[in-house]
C-alpha cells in the first residue's frame, strides 16, 4: 500500500505535453494515428551527412528525382525532397513546426533544403501522411518538419572533412554553436560553414564519351568543313563530359539563433532567426549553338555545295557550332535567404493553451551564365566572316568578345512569405484533445531573365519573366476524442480562401485502437489540395528543347523547340489519402510497424503529353493540334510559323495513383541496436502511365523495394561502430522502343565514433565502401545514368570531430 510521501510525489510529477509533426494538440506521448519517422542530430552526424536532402534522399520513402548536389543540369544549385516520388512542391517542409519559404533562384515551388544548415538541427521528422487538414497547401505527399537545437548553454565546436579515393570533391565545414542564459531566457548562436568540392564527369571510368551532333569547328547543312573550303559528312561527336561536373561545388555561409523566455509565469517568448547565403555553381559543355542561316546572304562557293536535285539554292541552311572557342557554360548562383519567427505561447488555468506567431521569410539571388553565346551578333558575325566561321578552325576568343558573340547572362529571382497565426488548443477533463486557429499568408516570386534571353536574341531557349503575389486566409479545427479505453478518433477540417482561384476545404479522420499494451492499430482518411504556385500562375514563355520525333519529319534534330507557358487559369490540385497500420513492441527489445499507404490525386496541374499530342495531330486529331498551338501540316513544329509555334501549357489534367506499403524493425538490445526500414512500392501511375519498377532520366526511379539497414553497436562506453546498407531494387526502362532494365544494387557505408572525454568527440567513415558504380540508363538524365538516383561520384571518406568549451 503506498504511504503519504509516494502520493504526494506521484501528484508533484508533471507530465510532459509534446507537439507531434501532423497535429496541432498537444499529447502525452509520441503515438498518434498517422505514421512519424524521426531522425535524430546523432543519427545524422554518424552517417557523415553535411546536407539535409543527402538524409532525405536516404529514406525508403523517398522516391522520383531529388534536386541535390549531383544535379548539374537544371537544379539552379538547390537541394529539395521528394516524398513518394509524388514531386517536391507536393512536400510540405516546416521549420519548427512553421513554414519555411519557398527558395532558389526566383518563383519556387519548393524550398531549397540548402537554406538551413545541418549544425543547427536537433531532429527531423518525416510524416508519411496527408496532412493539409492539419497544414494547408502543399502537405499532399507528407510532411518534413525540421527541428532546431533549442535551451543550450554552453559552446561547442564541430569540423568536417570529406574526399573520393580518386582525390577529387574534396570538401569540409565548420560550425560554432553557442547558448547562454541572457535576461532570464536562454539564447542560443550559431555559425556554419561548408564547402563542397566539384568532381568531372569524364574522370569516372563508367562515364561513357559523350557523342554530340554539335562540334568544334561547326557544321552547315549537317556537313562539317573539310580543311579545303568544302564540307564533308561528319563522322565524330563531340564528348561534353570532359567539361560537365558529377558533383557540383557549393559554399554555404549561416547564422542562426533562437531566444526563449518565461516573460511571465504562464506566458514564454520564443524567437528564432536563420541567414543562408549559398554561392554555387554548375558547369556544362560549351554552348551548343543552332541558327538558321540566310543563304541569299552567304557566299555562292559555300551555297553552291548545297544545291537540291533541280539546282536550286535553299532558303536556309542550318549552322551548329560547339562553341569550344568561348568555353564552358558556368551556370553560378548567389543566394541569400532570410527568415525570422516569433511567437507567444501562454498556458491558462485549466492548462489549456493560446498562442500567436509571425513568420517572415525572404529569399534573393543572382544567377547569372558565363560564356553564354548571343545568337543575333554570332549570325552577323558569320556573314561578315563566312571564311573565317566555316575554316573549321578554331576561333579567337578576344575576335568572338569584339564582335559581341560572347556575353554573360544574368538573371535575378526572389521570393518572399509573411504568415500571421493565432491558435487555441486544450485537453478537458475528459481526455477529449482540441485546437483551433486561424492563419494569414501572403506569398509572393519573381524571376527577371537576362535582357537577351527575354528578347530571344541567345542561343539558349527565349524566356519570359515571372511576378505575382498571393494571399490566403485559413480556419482549422482539429479533435482528438477518447471513445473507449482503446478507441481513440482523430478528426480535423480547414478552410482555405486564396486571392488566386476561391475556397478550399479538407478533411481528415483518423483512429487508434489499442488490442493490448503492446499491439495497436491505426489508421487515416484525408483529404488534401496544393494551390497552384506563382510559377506556375504567372510565367511567361519559357523555351526548352526537348527530344521529340517529328512525325512530319521536318525537324533536323530530336531537340525540338517547346514553349513553356503558365496559366492564371489553373485550379488546385485535389487528393484523397488513405493509410492503415500496426504498432507491435514484440518483445522488450523488438517492435515493428507495418502501415499499408495510398494517395490518390486529380486536377493535377501538369502538361499535355507534346509527343503524344503531335502524334495525333499528325493523325488527324485537330483537337491535339490545337492543345500544343500547331498546324495540321506540322506548321510551328521546327520554328514560329504565323500564328503557330509549338507550345505546351499548364492545365488541371493530370492524375497521379500511388500505393505502397512501409515496413520498420527495431531491435535493441544492451549492445547492438538494429533499425531495418522498407518500402514496397504496389502502383504508381500518372496520367494513366504506369511507372512502376521503371527508371529514366525526367521522372527518375521508382523501385518496387527500397530498403535502409542501420547497425549501431556499443563496443564500449566511449566506442561506437555504424553500418548502413541501402538497397535499390532493380528497374526496366525504354529507350526509343528498346527495352532495358538495372540491376539491384546495395550501397555500404561504414563509421566508427570514438569519444576522448565527455567533450570531445571524434567520428570517422567511408560511404560507398566498396566503391558500387552506378547501373547504366539508356534514357537518362546524365552520365548515362541518372546521377540523383545512383552514386555517380563513388567511394568516399570523412571524418567529423566535435568539443564542447
């Protein structure tokens, strides 16, 4: 029988009320209806991890393409998510459980996971759930909520080094994280550093020589200069590996800090601040150039070679040159992104709780591409030096700069967020869990290209600029309600009203039930949207050269010119969400979940299939003639042809059907603890196109199984070892008709972490220990493979050590 002296101390223990990522009530313990993987600083430190998209990439749920450092082509030097492979702007990412703006090089859809340094995260949490009831927009696929280190005194000192066993992407970084107590609150300060080396395409043995139709020295007509004033059939390719980067270089400057203060008994202050600035860099081949040349202006010795079978002179000749004599495109990006969070959370009486919050976010760059080629003065340049341009010789740099061939783009982007919230959320007396709370957010991008390329006088695509602004005011509600001893529902519902298209409105609906103290059940109904962003609202043209097939067979190349336009048309996207788990603890060192997840999207705001709808037109469809703005002849297919010019606009008629299963086994024990983590992909589809188990270079992989294994054994108190293994099931692709399919592979990393004293501590591994090449993709995006799905870089070590002052 207890005495006095226990009740009395059991009654002064204070249970400890967290904020779960999905929901807004405050709980007694961890396990709600939807499943939450939570990655801890230690977890992400032995795994030699200097970037938060390297951990994410890492997880089985991850799926498609993720932009990251291995992104040469297109990736504006930005690192982001991609949950399910559903796409990264349907990743809802937060920073301490609040928005983080949208980030890159100008109108982003996604936040670039750049922005916030690894030094000061203290957890990552992955909701694999729907959750736009609960957040709004964007939350379709899941969502990342990044937590920092928060209530730290003291200082302590980390450093990083890192390189391939081929002695390149050598890099390293530094942070300084300091908290003390100030005004009877706690403020923490920090400083991170990090410098990614670049690694070359072509010095990786698997990287086969690149075999483009545009070389030095130039070739009109689809001949090349023979030495001799004449032209002769082209026989080589240009190799544009030598000059591509495998791993692109980056330095990353940040400062962060967090205030928190009991400004009265029941009431705290809490505020947090965070500057980026990246300063990056990609580099491809030099600027493959492509104009058509007048031949009313061009000398008849050149012409005459060309004549068709009735002796007539064409009215055009098409010149492709590699530009070799300007150098290689040096695409570099500066980016400062700030963002400063403030609120108040006060508990009353009855320990229910009110809090309000101001979230301003703001994201500026400068991009801007070297050696970029201005298409109107290379063809003026041309005819007043036909001789000179088609020798085949090499050209003088400082000739090209005098006549204006040579010129540096420049572009400037920003985007900005402004959030004001205020909720109430409280527990009764009854166990019955609520919250409610209404937000104001206004978002705002914009993209300025490069005079030149707005006026289409580059050789690079013409490209119009992006501006636009929004708002949305919402409402939520959400319940957690008790039913029986085991029963537990879940429900929550939000009204969005955005300034662009109307109302929103969601739902979700969820159930616990507990079988025994070791076996429950769970599982989520949702609803979700994603509001169109303002990209995809307010963009103009935006040329791109795709590889197509003409069916008229008009086009000289595959690379065929598409317009890229948006549509301030566009609806939301609507989905429905579906997931259904258990949550068994085995035994004392056993437990395992397995959850059974589908998400189901339409109104997808996405493009029109342009091959498939050209091929209809081709058949005699004018509808799809229509859809892509061409003739029925083709017409606007190769150029601009009147009123006709191929172009592909966004419209809400995409679908995308995914469903899968997640499997976790947790063993730990006195010595090792054990975490195998899977993802078995059942279906996805998107536009009625079944991708399931394939891989190419646009949409990425997505592997029937993925499967992370992590080791961590104890040797002894100040000794620990890691082994991770991470396998990628194999894959079938198509490439122009022909089929090919990937082998599976298993990527090993290794570490060891070794602690001198309480302050000191040393880490040390390798990745890719045994130094996997990546499979062959016929279709891919680079390398021939595609380098954001398998390790194009290869083995690599690093070594960490951290001191606390």
């Amino acid at each position: 029988m207890p005495t006095m002296a226990n009740v009395i101390e059991e009654q002064e223990v204070e249970i400890e009320r967290i904020q779960v990522t999905g929901s807004r009530i405050s709980r007694t313990d961890m396990e709600t209806a939807s499943p939450v993987t939570v990655i801890s600083s230690e977890s992400i430190a032995k795994g030699g991890f200097t970037s938060i998209d390297e951990v994410l990439a890492s997880q089985p749920s991850a799926a498609g393409v993720s932009l990251g450092a291995s992104s040469n082509n297109g990736s504006g030097g930005s690192a982001t998510v991609n949950l399910r492979g559903m796409g990264s702007q349907r990743t809802l990412v937060l920073l301490n459980g609040r928005r983080m703006v949208s980030s890159g090089t100008g109108a982003d859809s996604s936040v670039d996971l750049n922005t916030i340094p690894v030094a000061m995260i203290k957890s990552i949490e992955i909701l694999k759930d729907g959750a736009s009831a609960v957040y709004g927009s964007d939350a379709i696929a899941g969502v990342v909520n990044i937590i920092t280190k928060k209530d730290y005194e003291g200082t302590e000192i980390s450093a990083d080094l890192s390189g391939t066993d081929k002695g390149d992407g050598n890099s390293g970084g530094f942070s300084i994280l300091h908290g003390t107590e100030v005004a009877d609150g706690n403020l923490v300060l920090g400083f991170s550093y990090t410098n990614r080396g670049d690694v070359i395409q072509s010095d990786r043995d698997f990287t086969p020589p690149g075999q483009s139709s545009f070389v030095p020295g130039g070739s009109l007509g689809g001949m090349v200069p023979d030495g001799n004033g004449g032209f002769e059939e082209r026989t080589e390719g240009y190799d544009y590996t030598t000059s591509s980067y495998a791993q692109t270089p980056s330095e990353l400057y940040s400062l962060f800090s967090s205030f928190n203060k009991e400004i009265a008994s029941d009431t705290e202050l809490s505020v947090d601040a965070m500057y980026t600035y990246r300063d990056s860099e990609q580099q491809m081949a030099p600027q493959p150039a492509n104009i058509d040349l007048d031949t009313a202006q061009l000398d008849s010795k050149y012409t005459d070679q060309f004549l068709d079978d009735n002796g007539d002179t064409p009215e055009f000749l098409n010149y492709r040159r590699r530009m070799t004599d300007a150098g290689p495109r040096i695409f570099q990006q500066e980016t400062h992104t700030y963002r400063i969070s403030a609120g108040l959370k006060s508990y009353l009486d009855n320990d229910d709780m009110w809090e309000m919050s101001a979230t301003y976010g703001r994201n500026e760059s400068k991009d801007k591409v070297q050696n970029s080629i201005h298409a109107g003065n290379m063809e003026q340049s041309i005819y007043e030096n036909q001789d000179l341009w088609f020798s085949g010789e090499d050209l003088d740099r400082d000739f090209l700069m005098e006549e204006g061939v040579i010129y540096t783009e420049g572009n400037e982007g920003g985007n900005e967020q402004f959030t004001i919230a205020m909720g109430y959320s409280g527990l009764s007396e009854n166990d019955i869990g609520y919250a409610f709370g209404i937000e104001n957010r206004y978002e705002s991008g914009y993209y300025t290209p490069d005079e030149v390329t707005q006026a289409g006088e580059s050789t690079a695509a013409q490209q119009d600029p992006t501006d636009g602004n929004y708002n949305v005011f919402s409402g939520y509600a959400e319940f957690s309600v008790p039913v029986t001893d085991s029963l537990a529902m879940e429900a929550a519902v939000r009204y969005d009203n955005y300034s662009t298209f109307g109302n929103a409105t969601t739902w979700k609906l969820g159930a616990t039930y507990t079988v025994s103290e070791s076996l429950m059940i769970r599982s989520v109904a949702a609803t979700g949207f994603r509001a169109p962003s303002v990209a995809e609202l307010y963009s103009g043209n935006s040329g791109s050269f795709d590889y197509l097939t003409d069916p008229w067979g008009n086009a000289p190349d595959k690379q065929i010119l598409v317009n890229y336009t948006g549509s301030d048309d566009l609806q939301p996207e609507e989905s429905e969400s579906f997931t259904f788990g258990v949550v068994w603890d085995v035994n004392d060192s056993i437990s395992t979940t397995v959850d059974y997840w589908k998400f189901d999207i339409t109104d997808a705001i996405t493009r029109l299939n342009v091959q498939s709808e050209m091929n209809a037109c081709f058949e005699g469809n004018m509808q799809s003639c229509e859809n892509v703005n061409i003739g029925p002849n083709g017409e606007g297919v190769n150029s601009d042809d009147g009123e006709y010019s191929l172009t592909s606009e966004l419209t809400n008629v995409g679908t995308q059907e995914t469903s899968g299963i997640d499997w976790n086994v947790t063993y730990s024990g006195d010595i090792f603890r054990v975490v195998v983590d899977t993802t078995y992909l059942i279906d996805f589809t998107e536009d009625d196109v079944d991708y399931t188990g394939t891989i190419d270079g646009i949409y990425g992989a997505y592997a029937e199984l993925k499967s992370t294994v992590t080791i961590n054994a104890d040797i002894t108190d100040d000794l620990s070892v890691q082994y991770i293994g991470q396998y990628l099931d194999g894959m079938d692709g198509d490439y122009y008709g022909e089929s090919y399919s990937t082998d599976a592979v298993m990527y090993h990393n290794v570490s060891a972490n070794y602690h001198f004293n309480d302050d000191w501590s040393v880490n040390a591994g390798v990745q890719n220990l045994f130094d996997t090449e990546p499979e062959t993709v016929l279709n891919g995006s680079d390398m021939n493979t595609v380098p954001e799905v398998y390790d194009t870089v290869g083995r690599n070590f690093y070594v960490s050590t951290v001191y606390k002052l």
